[in-house]
C-alpha cells in the first residue's frame, strides 16, 4: 500500500503562480513514476504531467510553457511549478503513482486549486 499527500493548493488571481507537492510513503518500492492530474467540476479527469524516477516527463498542451514537474527521490516527493495560472487551471489536482507491473494506479486525496479574481 502507497499513500500520497499533496499539498499546497489555494486561491490565486490570474497570472499568479503556486507550487504543489506530493510526498510517497509506504510501500514506496513499488511505484516509479509520480505526477499529477486534475478535475473540474463537470469534467473528465486529466493528465496534466508525469515524471518518471530518471526524469524523463510528460506534460499536457495546455500546460507546456507553463507548469514544470520535478521530483526529490530521496524525499519521494513530486512537485508541480505552476506559473501564470489562468481561470480554466481551476480544478482539483490529484497526486498519482502507477503501481509497478500492475494496473493499479494510487491517488492522492486531491487538492483544489482555484483562480479566480
């Protein structure tokens, strides 16, 4: 068993920025890659970037340019750097980690992100 928190979620004008983090704990041998996805309310849940534990990423259009995932593997915990935040990023924003040679995949408890003037 794998559990994820995130953290740093809140309320942010346009334009602004906010960092969230993820911390792994648990059976953390048994997951790799690490990222985020989001949901708004009505929507589909979306990738929004991935890391893997080399580094190698994955980042949504409509993020690229704008958000920057990175990872400390020694605190396995995954970041997300979002900068010039706009209205449509409101969502929550879940943690994820796939569960290695499976298809389970671990969520964290999410964290909502608002933008809003």
């Amino acid at each position: 068993q794998v559990q994820l928190v995130e953290s740093g979620g809140g309320l942010v004008q346009p334009g602004g920025s906010l960092r969230l983090s993820c911390a792994a704990s648990g059976n953390i041998l048994s997951i790799n890659a690490m990222g985020w996805y989001r949901q708004a309310p009505g929507k589909q849940r979306e990738l929004v970037a991935m890391i893997a534990s080399g580094g190698t990423t994955n980042i949504a259009n409509s993020v690229k340019g704008r958000f920057t995932i990175s990872r400390d593997n020694a605190k396995n915990t995954v970041y997300l750097q979002m900068t010039d935040l706009k209205p449509e990023d409101t969502a929550v924003y879940y943690c994820n980690a796939p569960k290695l040679y499976t298809r389970t995949t671990y969520w964290g408890q999410g964290t909502q992100v608002t933008v809003s003037s």
